[in-house]
C-alpha cells in the first residue's frame, strides 16, 4: 500500500471514531435546540454514568473472551432488591447496598461456573440467568413496582422509605467546575473506569485475563488459572452491574420493574464501541468510557429532536455498525498494508 494511502489509513483506525462523535456533536448542537446547554449535559451524564459502568463489567467479561448478557437483569433485580428492602424490610442503606453486591457477585459465580465447570457456552449461561433473574425479581410484588405505601400481596402495607443518604448517591450533584453540574453517580463511573483500566492495561492479572481472551489454551500453558480468571470476570461483571442498579434504584426513589428495559443493549453497545476509540481493537476501560458518552450523546440528541423511540435502536445499530467498520475492517485493511 502506499506510505500516504496507509497513513491516511491508520488516521481514520484511529481518529476516526472520535471525530463522527464531534461531528454528532455539531450536527445535534445545531439541530436540537438546548442540546449545548448546563442541563442537557447533566442529564447526558447522568444516564452515561450508569450504561457506563454496566459496560464495564461487560469489557471485563469480553477481555476473557466470554460475553455477558445477564448484566441488565442483575441491575434491575439490585434495583428491585434494594427497594424491597428498604421499603418493605425497612432496613437500612447499608444493608440494601450489601445485599445487592453479593446479590450480583453471586449471580456472576454462578455464570462462571456454569461457564468453566458445566461447559455452558457463556451467551447460553447468561442468557439463562437473564430469564431466571428477570422472572424471580417480580416474584415478591407479583410484579408491581415498589414504592412507600404500596400493597403487598400478603395484605400488609409497605410503610419503609428511602434514605436520603441512599438518594444522593443517584441525585446529588457536585460543586466542582460549575454548580450543580456533576452528577455524584459520573464520580463513582470515573473512579471505576480508572480502576478497571489499572488492572487490565497495568497490572499481571489484567495482562493474564487478556491473553485468556487471546489464547486460553497458551495461557493455560504459561501457568494461568484459566478457569478462575473466567470466573472472576463474570463476579466482576455482576458486582458492577449491582451498583449500576443501586445508583438507578437512587436516582428513581423507586423500584420501576420496567425501568432497567433499555439496559443491556446501551452498556453492549458502549463496550462494543470502545473497540474503536483510538483504534484499540481490543476490550479496553476507557474505550468503554468513550462509548458510553457517545451512546448518550446520541440518545440525547435523538430525543431532543423528538425522533420516535422505535427508529431509536435502529439508529443506535447503525452507528455501531459504523464505529466497528472503524474497528474490524479499516485494521484489517491497515494490517494488510503493513505487510
């Protein structure tokens, strides 16, 4: 391939998402008005933070070469779970964000072991452990959302409430650059990123796990646990998914059975478009980052164009079509030229 032909190449692996995000920037910018205002970015952060960290726990399962599609229903049942109980076991937020974290490191054990041990395929495993969690959630409430004063089945009345420290880990906005700009739940996204990309791009286990996903077989050879590492990919994946469900339980003030539908697609998507940011072509902390700021980008600008919720996912799979283009096959191409 021609020296500039293959630069020009290389520029577009690796510049090339980045710039159809500013480019959707612009158009939304002068599009939709408000778009580039204090409170559109709030609520563009607000959503980012919780697809965000779902992504990540879908980055860690991608890493080891599995696929996690269990991450919504975990967030929706910590979701739940955290409201029952508060509301209806009356207990404290202490014990409703304990309970979520084994709650989801225990569905991931499950996953893995269902995964290494019965040699379940993962997107058979997970997937079952989606329909389990989705009909077990509703179970207690016969399917109704949870809310102070509601009935139970039993008879009795939910008298329980919502602590306010539990709520300002959803709602609380920080006084750093501008007043009230900073959602608290963006802190806990940036703090778990940073953390999840020190492990996998800095330290030996992180650099094990990937080349799992690489070579199970070779790392197996050089040493590596194979099996535990798949397993504590997937705890990790459901631990991250129950704090995803506990900062949307705080910013609803609420247990919404429907609320946590859209889920699993956004953190797929956000961690199938961290492949292309800067050309990583590889499951990596802050690619998963970026796609989920790009994944609210475009669903803010979507509704705020009032374009019909059902053309929404289409455009959403066609953007992704478009950042894995970026990724598969202008690398492809590229590596083809070096050779």
């Amino acid at each position: 391939m021609n020296p500039d032909k293959r630069s020009a190449v290389e520029l577009m692996i690796r510049y090339g998402f980045l710039v159809l995000m500013a480019g959707l920037i612009v158009f939304f910018g002068s599009t939709a008005e408000g778009f580039l205002t204090p409170f559109s970015a709030v609520f563009i952060l607000q959503s980012v933070a919780i697809t965000g960290i779902l992504a990540l726990g879908v980055t860690a399962t991608l890493v080891v070469g599995g696929f996690d599609l269990s991450i919504g229903a975990v967030a929706t049942s910590a979701l739940m779970l955290s409201s029952y109980v508060m509301v209806v076991w009356e207990l404290s937020a202490f014990w409703a964000v304990l309970l979520c974290l084994l709650m989801g490191a225990a569905v991931g054990l499950v996953n893995g072991l269902l995964i290494v041990k019965m040699k379940v395929p993962d997107l058979l495993a997970t997937l079952g452990m989606m329909f389990l969690l989705v009909g077990a959630q509703r179970i207690p409430t016969e399917g109704r959302s949870i809310s102070t004063g509601m009935s139970l089945p039993d008879g009795s009345t939910a008298n329980g409430t919502f602590s306010e420290g539990f709520l300002m880990l959803g709602r609380h906005r920080l006084d750093l650059i501008l007043p009230d700009l900073l959602p608290l739940s963006v802190v806990f996204l940036i703090a778990i990123a940073v953390a999840v990309w020190v492990f996998l791009e800095l330290t030996r286990h992180g650099r094990l796990m990937y080349a799992i996903g690489s070579n199970a077989q070779a790392a197996a050879l050089a040493g590596a646990n194979v099996n535990r590492y798949k397993v504590v990919a997937y705890m990790i994946s459901g631990v991250l998914a129950s704090v995803g469900g506990i900062l949307l339980a705080a910013r609803l003030g609420r247990g919404d059975v429907a609320s946590g539908n859209n889920l699993l697609l956004d953190a797929v998507a956000a961690a199938l478009i961290g492949f292309a940011v800067l050309g990583a072509s590889k499951p990596n902390a802050f690619g998963t980052a970026i796609g989920a700021l790009f994944v609210g980008i475009l669903l803010q600008g979507l509704t705020m164009l009032n374009a019909p919720y059902y053309t929404q996912d289409f455009i959403k799979g066609a953007v992704l079509v478009v950042a894995l283009v970026f990724t598969f096959a202008l690398s492809a191409r590229g590596s083809r030229g070096r050779g």
